[in-house]
C-alpha cells in the first residue's frame, strides 16, 4: 500500500513532469534530516536535478548537490533561492 506521502510526490512530480517548460529542478531544505534525505532520494530517481540544504552534517547523497545553509539567515537563503 502506497503511503500519502509518496502519493501525494508522485502527484506533484507528474504536474510538474509534464508541464512542458519544467526545469525539474528541485531545492530540499533540510536534506540531511530523515524526511529530506528520502525526498531528495526519490527526486533523484525521477530524473530531477537536486539541491539540498543542511545545517550541520551533511547526508551523503551521490547526484545531489548540498549546499552549507543556517536557514534562519535571510540573505544567503535569498542568493541560494536566486540561483
């Protein structure tokens, strides 16, 4: 049985697959803690390009890109967003 959760994913992933100009591209705050390591697993495997967040310790994900982020500082969030 499917979780919510990975219905509700493979939902917005089929909207956003099939919106002809999508990027897929997809920025994970969190990406080291247990729900944001999973999403970026799975985003991986549906051909997205990832971005993860993390604060201190980092998650070993290969084909994902992390990124060194205290969350709470608004200028580097906007210049990450930005990219």
């Amino acid at each position: 049985m499917e979780s919510l959760l990975y219905r509700f994913l493979n939902q917005e992933l089929y909207e956003v697959t099939s919106a002809e100009d999508s990027q897929k591209i997809f920025l994970i705050t969190g990406g080291s803690g247990r729900l944001g390591n999973n999403l970026t697993r799975f985003s991986l495997r549906h051909d997205f390009e990832v971005h993860y967040t993390f604060n201190t310790f980092p998650c070993d994900v290969s084909g994902a890109f992390r990124h060194k982020l205290d969350i709470i500082n608004r200028e580097k969030t906007h210049k990450l967003v930005e990219k």
